[in-house]
C-alpha cells in the first residue's frame, strides 16, 4: 500500500526551528517527485515545496530562504527543515507525492500541527 | 503566486447536478493542462479527483469530470451524493517550478 506519513510538528516560538520527517512506504521517494503542502487551521491549501528526484529544490515565496527540503533515499524518507518560524507558518503540514511529475498529488499523508507561538 | 480563485460555497439537492469554478491568469491554469482537483472532508487529508484538467484516477466515480477554457478550469459533480458534501481544491502548474491552489469551495447536498 502506498502511504505517508509525516511526523515532528509540535509548538515552537516564533524565530524557533522545526524539523519535520515523511516516512514512504509501497513507492520510493528516489524516483518521485515530492512535496510538502500546508493547510493553516480553518483555511485552504498553500503549496509550500518540491524536491524533484533529480535532486532540484523549489520553494514559494513565502518560505525561501527560511526552509530546506531534503530526503534520505536510504531510509525512504523526506524532511523539511524550518527555521526562523513565523505565527503565519502555523498550520497542518502534509507531505506529499506528485505521482506523476505533472501535479497529480496523491496519496496524501495525514498531516503534522506545527504551531508558531510564544 | 495569488491562490486561484474559487467561489467560496456550491450547493444542490441529491441527483443534481453542481459546478465549481477555477479561475486564474494565463501564466497559470491557462498556460498549462496541469489542473488538478481535490476533495477533503472534515478532519482528512485531501484526495485527488481529477488530474491533467478531466483525467480520473481510478476509483473516482464517473460522477466527476472536469474541463477547462481559458483561464478558467471547473469540476462537475453530476448526480450528486450525500457523500460528496466536502470542501474542493483546485490546483494548477504557476510557472516556475511552483504550484498554487484554489482558494477552496465548500460544496454542500441540500
């Protein structure tokens, strides 16, 4: 069965760090497309961004510079490392597959709560 | 990149018949055949509907379609469930490398 599933949110004060992870099983994440995307509580989806299997990385504009995309092929897993976090960073956070490198997001993971607050 | 915009709620009776709009720029949804469709039910992860503007991943009923003109993308709920009350997403390809969203319609069965 192909699933995600999305660990290490929490609550963090603002300016603080935030490493969360993606477990992969039934696919590797070597040969995908992955993604992260965020959902702020009571609001709608925000794509926030992608590493290509190639190795390339790309962010919107409301995280670059403040957050890393990665993966570890060995373990099957993907990362996002947040730094400098914002109130406005406060949200579910989803990882992720592009199943067909041409915006077919599927499956989806169940979502990590990382809250920004002091 | 704006969030696409989308009408903020959509509703019909069981059997009807309901259409959510997606608009956009050109440098977007009308650019590329890169729109995609998603459904999400209260406290779940969403779920792909449509993908490439009217292709159905397997599983998804006949019930959805979706189509595209201009810049302006829409999914079709014909025959309409009690089940298929959710919240619906657009998405599209922004150019780029980026992806942007619609802004989100809640559809509910009357």
């Amino acid at each position: 069965e192909v699933q995600l599933v999305e660990s290490g949110g929490g609550l963090v004060q603002p300016g603080g760090s935030l490493r969360l992870s993606c477990a992969a099983s039934g696919f590797t994440v070597s040969s995908n497309y992955m993604n992260w995307v965020r959902q702020a509580p009571g609001r709608g989806l925000e794509w926030v961004s992608v590493l290509y299997s190639g190795g390339a990385t790309y962010y919107a504009d409301s995280v670059k510079g403040r957050f890393t995309i990665s993966k570890d092929n060995s373990k099957n897993a993907v990362y996002l490392q947040m730094n400098s976090l914002r109130a406005e960073d406060t949200a579910l956070y989803y990882c992720v597959r592009d199943r067909g490198n041409r915006g077919w997001f599927d499956p989806w993971g169940q979502g990590t709560l990382v809250t920004v607050s002091s | 990149q704006s969030a696409l915009t989308q009408p903020p709620s959509a509703s019909g009776s069981p059997g009807q018949s309901v259409t959510i709009s997606c608009s956009a720029t050109s440098s977007d949804v009308g650019g590329y055949n890169y729109v995609s469709w998603y459904q999400q039910h209260p406290g779940k992860a969403p779920k792909l509907m449509i993908y490439e503007v009217s292709k159905r991943p397997s599983g998804v009923p006949d019930r959805f379609s979706g189509s595209k003109s201009g810049n302006t993308a829409s999914l079709t709920v014909s025959g309409l469930q009690a089940e298929d009350e959710a919240d619906y997403y657009c998405s599209s390809y922004a150019g780029s490398n980026n992806w942007v969203f619609g802004t989100g319609t809640k559809v509910t069965v009357l």
